[in-house]
C-alpha cells in the first residue's frame, strides 16, 4: 500500500489532515469487456438512465401523415413565376411586343392609293419581288389552281425557277425575258393536268389541255406593248382560231383595251 504524503490542508480540528491519492478515494480504474446479452457489473454505485423511444417529427410537430422526402433539383410541373402587386411605371417596366409571324394562306387586302407608287416600284423587279412572292403564295393556298400562268417575270429562267419551288407544281414551262428587266413567260401546272405545250413565243403559250376527259385549247398571251407588232399578233390568233376544231380557252395580258373607259388619263385612242 502506498503511503499518502503529507499535505497542508487542515482538517475541521484545524489540524492538517494527510492527502489521499485518487485512486484510494474512487480506488483503482475498472476495465470492463461487455459482450453483447451480458450485463454490466461494477463495484461503484451507478446511476441507470433509460433512454427514451425516438418519436417521429411528423408525430411531434402534429401530422398525420409523414413528412415526405424532398428530391434534389426543381420540382416537377409548371413553373410559376412571381408577380408583383404593383403595376410597372417607367421606361424599363415596357414589355417588348412581339408581332405574330403572318400565316402563308392570309388574304392580302386591296392596296390603297396611297401605296400605289410603292407597289410600281416593287412589280418593276418581276418574280423577284417579296410582294410578288407573297402574292403568289396567297394565290396558291386560297385557290389552288391547276395551272399557274405568270406574265412578265423579268428574271432568267434559273432565278425563276427558284422562286417557284415553293408553289410546288410538278410540270413547268419558263420562256426568259426578251431584255434584262422587260417581259419573260412561266406556265405551271399539276400532274393531275395532261398538257401539251404546242407553241411558245416571247408573246404566247399556245397548249392542247386533257382534263377529266375533256379536250380543249388554252393560249396564255402577254400580248405586244407596241402597236404595230400587236396587230401582227392579232392576226396570228385569227388564223389559229380558223384551224380550230375544239374549244379555245384565250387569257393573259393583251396590253389593250375595248373602250377608253378602261383607261384613265393620256390621249383617246381608237375603239374597237
């Protein structure tokens, strides 16, 4: 046993009192190998804390449901965004506007007067305006016509022939322009449509139409401006019609009139 030294600590008496090591006072440190189902012995009184159940947060906040998990990243649905009560006031509360994308078959109205010069500069490039282009489109998607005749393009053949792909026609017949910028004829048509094309000019598209059974001819004419070459062209339709033995379908634009009512302005000119 080990002697305790002596100390300066005085005792109730007032006479000091020898210092008692740690280890006689609580006395010598216990090793203790617990294994699992045995108990826990010791020779020190020990207090014995139960531990409580763990009650679940649904249960103690007052739920009757558990609380379900939240998975990462956004949560599914809608997005919502957050709108202010205030109303927007001032040059960076604008919203952009948008203006909708017109749709292909939309019915082009009349153009007023005032736009009348516009629409002069623009038929001046042929086929290879936008407006004309626009126009076309409107023209396809509202009738749908079996055959499409188009009378002073004004543009060669390759530029022509890449402005009708849109209008999707399977057949064509393009007769390029008789000067940069002046005339140029394109007849299109479906393959429901049995065409012949008999004749093509600068001025004429001269055919022998097969449709549902029925026979006839069709000339699509973008007559002469001058007036002595379109009366040579007059009497070429004359002697067609004599060699004729079917119905004769005659259009296009003859660049004349019946009557000077069909003018405005510029000098009377003979009828007939």
């Amino acid at each position: 046993m080990i002697n305790p030294p002596e100390t300066n600590r005085p005792d109730i008496n007032g006479e000091k009192s020898p210092r008692v090591p740690a280890v006689l006072r609580l006395g010598p440190p216990i090793t203790v190998e617990q294994r699992e189902g045995e108990p826990y012995e010791s020779n020190q009184p020990e207090q014995i804390m139960e531990a409580s159940p763990r009650v679940p947060a649904a249960l103690r906040l007052g739920l009757s449901d558990p609380l379900p998990k939240r998975r990462p990243g956004r949560p599914p649905g809608p997005r919502k965004l957050a709108t202010s009560p205030e109303k927007a006031s001032g040059s960076k509360a604008k919203k952009r506007k948008i203006a909708p994308k017109p749709t292909t078959c939309r019915r082009r109205p009349g153009t007023p007067a005032s736009q009348s010069s516009q629409a002069g500069k623009t038929s001046a490039k042929g086929i290879g305006s936008p407006e004309t282009l626009q126009r076309l489109g409107e023209i396809k998607c509202t009738l749908n016509p079996y055959i499409f005749f188009l009378s002073e393009t004004k543009n060669p053949p390759e530029t022509v022939l890449s402005k009708i792909q849109e209008l999707q026609y399977e057949f064509h017949h393009i007769i390029p322009p008789t000067s940069p910028g002046a005339g140029g004829l394109t007849l299109l048509w479906k393959h429901s449509v049995k065409l012949d094309v008999l004749n093509a000019t600068n001025n004429l598209v001269d055919t022998s139409i097969d449709f549902k059974g029925k026979l006839f001819y069709a000339s699509f004419i973008y007559s002469d401006t001058n007036r002595a070459n379109r009366k040579l062209f007059w009497d070429e339709l004359i002697r067609m019609n004599e060699s004729r033995d079917a119905a004769w379908f005659v259009t296009g634009d003859f660049n004349d009139i019946i009557g000077n009512d069909e003018k405005t302005g510029g000098p009377a000119r003979p009828e007939g």
